[in-house]
C-alpha cells in the first residue's frame, strides 16, 4: 500500500517537472527566435470598403425584420 503511494508521487512529480520543464524552454525558444528573427511591422489597414456582401446582409435583416413584424 504504502510502495503504491510512494510511486504514484514520484511519478506525479516527474511528470510536473517535465510539464514544468517544457513551459521554460518553450518560452525561452520562443524569446530566442524573436530576439533573431523580430516580426516585421504590418502596414496600416486599408480603408474598409463595403462590398456586395454586406448589401446582401442588409437586405436579409430587412426581409426578416419585416417577416417578423407582419
């Protein structure tokens, strides 16, 4: 009884250690790619142009406010 509690601790810390372990140098790898290869800088959005699709929406929310208060 005792041997079975005593592996299943060990085994739960080995695991959390390794989970734990993983986490670190992940985020190191992480800053290390960064500090190399930085993320250019995106240009500035274009103007928002409404398109076809959003007519059609409009004209659905129409039809179905109009559907729902006849």
């Amino acid at each position: 009884m005792l041997s079975g509690l005593i592996v299943t601790i060990v085994g739960m810390s080995v695991v959390f250690l390794f989970l734990a372990l993983l986490v670190v140098i992940t985020t190191n790898m992480s800053r290390l790619v960064l500090k190399f290869f930085p993320e250019k800088e995106k240009p500035a959005a274009p103007a928002v142009r409404r398109s076809s699709a959003d007519e059609e929406i409009a004209v659905a929310i129409a039809a179905v406010k109009a559907h729902t208060q006849s």
